[in-house]
C-alpha cells in the first residue's frame, strides 16, 4: 500500500530508517523549526509495537515525549505520525501497534485525532480502545486509557 | 578464505541489502536514511511508554482481533 489516504497528504517529509522503526521530520512553525521523532519498539509480546514519538532537544539531542511545543501544526503533526503509521505497517504487515499519550491531555488529542478521522482510517485499520478493564472497538465519546491498532490485510 | 572472506562476504550482504531496501517504494514524501538505524542507539527512547505497554498487555491481556 503505497498510496496514503487523502487525508494524510498533508504531513511533513519524513526520513525512514532501513528497518522501518524509525522516523525522523521537522516541524515549522512560530517556535521554530522542531524535529520529531517516531520509534516503534517491539514490546515483550512478539510482533507488538509501541508506538512513541517526541520533540528532539536542539541542545542535547535527547527525545522527550513530554516537551510541549505548541508550534501551531498539531493537525499535520498527528497526520505525519498516522503516516508514519502506514510505512511502518507496509513493512510489518502483522505488526499491532499500541498507542498512548504521554499524558492525559495527549491522549485526549489522540483520541480526538481518531474520532474525527475514524471512517477514514478504519478503512485501513483496525482500531481498539483500551478501558479500564479491556480492549473494545474504538467508539466514539468512550474515553479510552491506550489505542491499539493492527493494518487489514 | 577463512575471516577475511567472511567479513568481505558480510559487508557485500549488508551493502546489497541496504541498495535493496532503498529502492523498496515508500509513501509519497518518505526517503530512507540509513543513519537513522543507529542514531538514537544511545537513547532508551520513549522507555516509559514501552513499559506501560507492556503492563497494559500484562494485565488486561491481548485483544480479540
């Protein structure tokens, strides 16, 4: 699947490592240029991935996922990560990926990111919410604690 | 032969691997960086989402999917 869905076409240039897991774009805006990262990490359970991404210090070079930016392109942002998403999953077909914010606020955005896109994406995905006791079909309105998501074959 | 082929070998496998995965079709506005493999080897990147992952996975157990 090489062709993203119309509404990822508007997300930043992205670098890709040969293994596919990491992912490196800049974003610009009034705070300046930020570069972002993305690293899918297999977790305990083979063929699970965690999906994380996060501002680059410019100073020390070391990934926060805590940093906020505010740097005005939150949409192409979350656009370029769900492209990311796509490559990832080119390469691991099989792949379940999981997702969370790194806070509560994040995750609310992620979660908004879902909903307001869902049709879209579930044309190519499956995607489940985490709740306090299990994983269900993502719905809307439902806070959700994590997202899994795992691309259709 | 011995090490020397090996090596030799093993570098000619990873270069042709390397040209192979470059020339592998990716979304429009993607292009490989082969730095990128190593650059943040230094780094446990987004560790503490990895093990909430993996607690999640733990204790509330896999998906039906």
């Amino acid at each position: 699947m090489l062709l993203l869905h119309p509404m990822l076409d508007n997300h930043y240039e992205v670098e890709i490592s040969l293994d596919a897991k990491t992912y490196e774009f800049t974003s610009l805006g009034p705070k300046g240029d930020i570069v972002k990262v993305v690293r899918y990490s297999e977790i305990d359970v083979k063929g699970y991935y965690n999906l994380g991404f996060g501002d680059k210090d410019p100073i020390t070079g070391f990934i926060s996922d805590l940093t906020v930016t505010n740097n005005g392109d939150s949409q192409k942002v979350l656009a370029t990560v769900a492209a990311t998403l796509y490559a990832f999953t080119d390469t691991n077909f099989e792949a379940t990926i999981i997702a969370t914010g790194s806070t509560e606020t994040r995750t609310r955005l992620y979660r908004m990111g879902i909903t307001n896109n869902l049709e879209e994406i579930q044309k190519d995905f499956i995607i489940m919410g985490l709740t306090e006791i299990n994983w269900e079909s993502f719905r809307r309105n439902i806070t959700y604690g994590a997202f899994l998501v795992r691309r259709k074959l | 032969m011995g090490r020397f082929w090996f090596v030799e070998n093993y570098k000619f496998v990873i270069m042709k691997t390397k040209k192979m995965l470059e020339k592998k079709k990716l979304p429009k506005g993607f292009k490989f960086n082969a730095t990128l493999d190593d650059k943040y080897a230094d780094q446990p990147l987004f560790k503490d989402k990895v093990e909430r992952s993996n607690h999640i996975l733990k204790t509330i157990g896999l998906p039906k999917l």
